[in-house]
C-alpha cells in the first residue's frame, strides 16, 4: 500500500460507498496534522417521488409511493394509507378489522426487515471482527460458520414475508392496504397457517437477541463505544409512552433523557420540525425547530424508540428493554452499535405482536372501509424498521388529485447522526498518512448499523466497493485504493 508524505490538508473520497441501499460517498477533510477537519455522507442520487404523485389521484397514492423501496414498501403503503385516512375523513377512526390487519402487516415487515439485516448484512461484522479478513465477512461465511443460525435466518424472513402476503395480498408491493381501511380480512386458513410456526419463530428471534447480546457484551467497551456520541431522539410513542410501530404521537428526548417535546400530533410536525438543505446532498438534514441546525438534529430508528418510550407492551421484550436500559443506568443509550441491540429486541416484539394479532378474532371482521367528510390535507406517520417515516399530501377536493407530497424518509431523518458516525470513527481511525483496510471497513460498520435506505429500494448484499483517493493541498493523488 502506498504511503504520502504529510504535506498539507487533503480529502479523502470513499465514492461509493455500497452494501448499504442505494449510492452514496464519503469525503473526509483533513488537515495538516492528519486530524478529521469534517465528514460528510453525501447521497448522489435523486428520485424525485414527492413530483412523480402530483396529479395522480390520491387513491392512487398507497401503491405509487411503495415503488420507492423493494425492502420496506409496506412502510410507505401504510404511510401513504394513513395519510389518506385523513383525506377520507377517518383519521385514527379506520375499523378495529382495518387497524389490525395494517398492523400484522406492518409487524410481519419489520420482522423480515429486522432478520435480514442483521443475520445477513451486520453479523459478519459482529461474529468475524472487523478486522478479519476481506474474504470472510459476508453473509457466505456466516453460513458456512454458523449454518444453523443462517437457516433460520432466512427462515424467519420468510415468515415474515408470509405475514405480508396474507395481508397485503403480495409479498412486495401489496395493494391490501387503501384509503379509509383495506380491502381483505384474514381467513382462518391463513390465520392457522401462519399460528403453526409463531411460537418457533418466536424461539428463534430470542435466540438472535441472545447472539447479538453476547456479542456485543463479549467485544467490550470498546464496541459499545464505537462511533459513540451524545444525540437527541425522535419517535412514535402511543399516550401512555408505550411503543408502537404503526401509530402514536411524537416524543423527542435529548441525550440524558429529557423531553424536549411529547405527543406531538402528525397535523403539527411543521410547527416542531424542518429541514435543511446543504449543497453537496440530495437528502435533506432535518432538526428540532426549538434546538436549531447545530444541535436540534436526531437519530431515529430502533435505538431511538427503545430509549425515547416507557415500556414495551409485549413481555420478553420489555424484559429485554429494560436490560438494554440499564446499561446507560436508565439513560438513553448513545452507542452507534447499540442499534443492533435495540433492532433485535424489536424482532423478538414484533414476533410477540404478530401472535396476540392472529388470535384476535377482530381480523376476520366484516367492516373493512370507512368514510367521513372529505379533507384537503393529510399527513401521517409510521415507524418504519428504520425510523419514523412521514408522508404529507394536499388534495384537490375538485379534481381528487394530489398536487403537493412531503415525504421525510427515516433515512433523512437519521442523516446528520450518520455524518456525525463518520467523523467520529474517521478521527479513531484514521493515521493520516494512509488509506487503510482497516479505515474502510470501520467506516462501512458505522454507517451499515443505521440500516440506511439511500433511495429506500433495495439492499445490496457482498462487499462494500469503494474507491478512496486522498488528494493533496495542489490536487495530486497521493494514495490510491479499490476494493471490490
């Protein structure tokens, strides 16, 4: 590997970066001692959706807006549904049938999601090291290493995927789920199908919980303080602060705990929150209005929702929330690689919630659609498996067509923490003089553990392909490095 002299501030570029979804890059400024001046995560492609809506008619809405993600579409379906319950005239008033069979469907995505990025995506990370070589840390290995645990792995996927073609009528971009309800119940054939394998199911998510735990317990400190720093926290919480994935208010906390606003309703997020745009991103950088740009912004996703809410409503997770807890001596906890954790407890929640839905007798109702009095405007919010997700219509009341669309995707939401990830585990690792395997694959660790949605379609499995250049005060490569 090459080596240059230290001769003047230089930027390293990572471009692109990859085996997260989507196309992005990394450029890190450095001065004339070596230390991280700044880091920035840019997204580099743009998909336009808040245009492609306009003019459609807002029935239309629940099944355009999913094509954004090919991982997590029942996130927008249900978004989009919900904002245009509101439209309809029936905001947070949909049938106990329509309520619950959005929510096992929500459950079963965020079960799918859930297992599919941390056994195939992060466990090579968790189970080889960082530090182990190139070959070994894939999802090939796992199998090969720990071929049970990789069975089931995909197994639970499946399942989850089950749970969303019973209710949303396919598998990837369903249509069960329209405005003022949805338009099936669940018959008692799919019903039992999906009750034979709950309980195994339900074994095997606390079996990843158990693997994530001693895995991050055996790897220290030093892991739980890997690409660490203090962040506010923004999610859904229902009136009691309890969690819940599909519908509640807002609660932000701060660093130690402390509200900075609570059960926020989705008509008022404007009036708690907006957006910056900077120059060298497609994706926008939102913050808490009253904090301002500097220090408002926030992590959503898993580690924001476990430590921003009470309690959890399902008892092995509860249990396994309150261990988290205790860690940071009831604080929130602020560790990067703590997301894992806290998204392995929300498998083993959502597995508990998808069994109390299949026995409730509600999901064979008859009543599937309501209507009200018709609105101009709707928005609405869901936890997404990466974080709170908003969608935001205007509808013409003449015409039914849309003519305005917000839509702040969990992975704008946790933009600034991943930029903030960057540079810290840039400066811990970073030498100054060259380009290290070491450098690239910590980077890619720190950014895999938001679980980020670049476009919100599709992970990518296998490597991270980068290119890295670290460039000179005059603009000459000084190092050079491909990998994959």
């Amino acid at each position: 590997m090459a080596t240059a002299e230290n001769t003047g501030k230089r930027k390293i570029v990572i471009n692109p970066v990859t085996r997260v979804e989507g196309h992005g890059k990394v450029t890190l400024h450095v001065d004339e001692k070596g230390v991280i001046e700044q880091a920035r995560f840019h997204i580099i492609e743009f998909r336009g959706f808040e245009r492609f809506v306009q003019g459609r008619f807002y029935w239309e809405a629940p099944v355009i807006v999913q094509r954004l993600c090919g991982i997590c579409p029942v996130s927008h379906h249900l978004a989009a549904s919900k904002a245009m319950d509101v439209i309809v005239g029936v905001e947070r008033a949909i049938s106990p049938t329509a309520e619950k069979m959005r929510r096992l469907m929500h459950y079963g995505q965020t079960f799918q999601s859930h297992a599919l990025h941390f056994y195939h995506l992060a466990s090579p990370d968790l189970l080889f090291g960082f530090d182990a070589p190139v070959a070994k840390r894939n999802v090939i290995a796992v199998i090969e290493a720990f071929p049970e645990v990789a069975k089931q792995a995909v197994l639970m996927r499946k399942y989850g995927q089950e749970v969303i073609k019973a209710t949303a009528g396919k598998k990837v971009h369903g249509t069960g789920s329209i405005p003022g309800g949805v338009n099936k119940n669940l018959s008692i054939e799919e019903r039992d199908a999906l009750l034979k394998d709950v309980d195994t199911m339900t074994e095997w998510a606390m079996g990843g919980l158990e693997l994530c735990i001693n895995t991050t317990k055996a790897g220290g400190q030093s892991l739980l303080e890997f690409g660490s720093f203090p962040s506010n926290h923004v999610s859904i919480v229902g009136k009691d602060g309890c969690m819940d994935l599909y519908d509640g208010n807002l609660r932000a906390i701060d660093a130690d705990g402390k509200k900075i606003f609570d059960q926020v309703a989705p008509a008022d997020y404007l009036d708690y929150l907006t957006e910056e745009v900077r120059p060298w991103s497609y994706m926008k950088f939102p913050h808490i209005k009253s904090l301002g740009k500097e220090t408002g912004w926030y992590r959503v996703g898993p580690l924001a929702r476990v430590n921003a809410c009470d309690y959890i409503d399902t008892p092995l997770a509860e249990k396994a929330r309150q261990d988290f807890m205790a860690l940071g001596g009831g604080k929130p906890i602020n560790s990067t690689m703590a997301y894992h954790w806290a998204r392995l407890i929300e498998l083993v929640h959502s597995i508990e919630k998808i069994k109390e839905l299949l026995n409730d007798p509600d999901l064979q109702g008859a009543e599937l659609v309501r209507t009200g009095k018709r609105q101009e405007r709707g928005v609405a919010w869901i936890e997404a498996p990466r974080g709170t997700l908003f969608h935001h219509y205007q509808v013409n009341p003449e015409t039914d067509q849309i003519t305005q669309a917000n839509l702040i995707v969990s992975t704008t939401n946790n933009n600034e923490a991943m930029n903030k990830a960057v540079r810290v585990i840039a400066s811990q690792y970073l030498d100054g003089k060259e380009i290290t395997e070491g450098l690239l694959n910590h980077i890619e660790v720190g950014i895999r553990a938001y679980d980020p949605c670049l476009s919100c379609a599709t992970h990518a499995l296998g490597q991270m392909r980068l290119h890295v250049q670290l460039v000179g005060p005059d603009g000459e490569v000084l190092d050079e490095q491909y990998r994959g």
